[in-house]
C-alpha cells in the first residue's frame, strides 16, 4: 500500500527544535493560518478552496426523491468525499483509506449531525417527496489542513448553492427552471468550520494549521468545530499525546477565535461573487417578472 513519504531524522530534529525556539518552519505564527482563498464555478454550488498549497473542490448538487420513511418531514443531506492520487501518492483509487474515513466522520458530525442545513425546509410534500442535496467533496493537493480547507470547502459551497423553485399543485409537483424562476437558497441555521491543532513536545506547543511536514512530527490532534457565535459543535481528539485540561481549553478558545477569520473569507468571496454574477441586475428583474 503507498504511503507518504516520511520527513527524514534531520528533518523531524530540525522542525521540532525550531517549534522548540518559537519559530514555525514557514514564518508563521503558532496561532495562525495559511493563506486561504475561495472561488466559485460559474454554477451555483461549485467552491474551490486553497489553504496554503492544500486544495479542495466541492460541489452541491440536488433532486427530488422520496425521505426515508422514518423522517418523513425531512429531506436528505449526505457528504461524499473523495481522495485523488493526484493529490497526493499516500491516496489509491478505489481503495479507501484511514485518512478518508476519518475525513467523512468528522465531516458528517461537524455539517450535518450539527444541523448546519435546516432538513425540514428541503421538505416538499411531507412523506412523499423532498429534496437530495448532495456534497461531493474532491482533495486536488494535499499539504496539511485537510479536514479545515475541506469543512470550509462544504459551508461555502453551501452557502453559494441555488435550489430549483418548486410548486405543488394538487400533489403533483413541478420543477421550475433558472430561467422561469430565480432559484431558491439553502436555509442554513448556523455555518460551522474545523480548526485542527498539533501538539508537540508533549502537548508544552501547539500550533493552528500544521502543514504535512509539521504533521508528521507531530504527537497528536485535535480537531474543533465552531461556528461564528462560538458555539463548540465538536472536539475530537484521537489519540495522540496527552493534554492537560486547562491547556486543552485554551487551544479550543484559539480555534474558536480563528473560525471567525474564516468565515468572513468565506463571506467576502460570496459577496463578490454575487455581484460578478448579477451581472446588469439581471437577476432582480427576473425577479420582478416573477412577482408580477
């Protein structure tokens, strides 16, 4: 099975008595991210997010199908995600590794276990039918912060998606086009992003954003999931070195402050986005003819 290649005993000697000296191998501050920046496709639903030289595509997509018969009100929210060789050669095709599922569980627990898309308003006619929303979450480069760059890769693409407008009448239930009705945005009821900390020389340092170099020296991580309110939707911490109780919620108190960071990225991206798309106010007026 491949595997990524491991940084030499130079190499881990010489990160570690850098972090050692409060000095990151790239500059950076403990506390701080790489750059990021998010762009959208021409389609709604389409975000491509880079976090330093990590990046992530996702994409949003929907049908109508019928609920599961136990959630009758509800409609279906599931992730997907994927791991290209081209990313990086430790990823097979086919093959699923440790990596990937853990990816998807944290996933899962920090969009859609915390409630992050409102189910119910993708409900259309209740035990009959709703709507499939569906992200599919595809890692281009690998250098670190997977699980950060891909949670931020999901809320934005989210956040950009446009659904059909749909009308029932008489219990038959009718898809409109983009060009007969605007489309519909996602009702989201919070938007959470992951912040991953490393621990090092038994957990004394951590740092926020650990590239694939950094990561693979380090002892342990923990993964926490907030939103701009600062409320705490998930803390994972998979084994690892341990940590003392109070320096483990002062690392959680600097990932809260840095979701914020984040999250107004995201915000400023979609606000340009939206006006490069509403191009001569198009939108509006389609608007306007709606109404009337």
């Amino acid at each position: 099975m491949p595997r990524e290649a491991e940084p030499s005993l130079n190499e881990r000697a010489f990160v570690l008595k850098a972090l050692r000296e409060n000095i990151r191998i790239d500059g950076r501050a403990f506390d701080a991210f790489r750059d990021i920046s998010v762009t959208f496709g021409d389609e709604y639903g389409v975000a491509d997010v880079r976090l330093g030289k990590t990046r992530v595509l996702a994409r949003i997509s929907a049908e109508v199908a019928a609920p599961f018969p136990d959630r009758k009100f509800d409609g279906i929210f599931t992730i997907t995600t994927e791991l290209s060789p081209m990313a990086s050669p430790a990823f097979e095709v086919g093959r699923q590794t440790d990596q990937e599922t853990l990816l998807s569980r944290l996933l899962e627990k920090a969009i859609r276990r915390s409630n992050a898309l409102d189910t119910e308003a993708l409900c259309i006619v209740a035990g009959q039918r709703c709507w499939n929303v569906r992200a599919d979450v595809h890692v281009l480069d690998y250098d670190g912060g997977l699980v950060d760059a891909s949670c931020a890769a999901v809320i934005a693409a989210l956040r950009h998606f446009r659904r059909p407008e749909v009308a029932v009448e008489g219990g038959v239930v009718t898809v409109y086009t983009l060009a007969e009705r605007v489309p519909v945005p996602l009702a989201m009821l919070h938007h959470p992003l992951c912040v991953t900390l490393s621990f090092f020389h038994g957990g004394e340092v951590v740092l926020v954003d650990a590239t694939l170099q950094e990561q693979q020296v380090s002892e342990g991580e923990m993964v926490v999931t907030a939103n701009r309110h600062g409320e705490v939707c998930q803390i994972a911490k998979l084994g690892g070195v341990p940590t003392d109780a109070l320096m483990l919620l002062g690392a959680v108190e600097m990932a809260v402050a840095k979701v914020g960071g984040v999250g107004s990225v995201i915000s400023q991206a979609l606000e340009e986005n939206a006006k490069k798309m509403d191009v001569g106010g198009m939108l509006a007026e389609l608007s306007a003819e709606n109404e009337r």
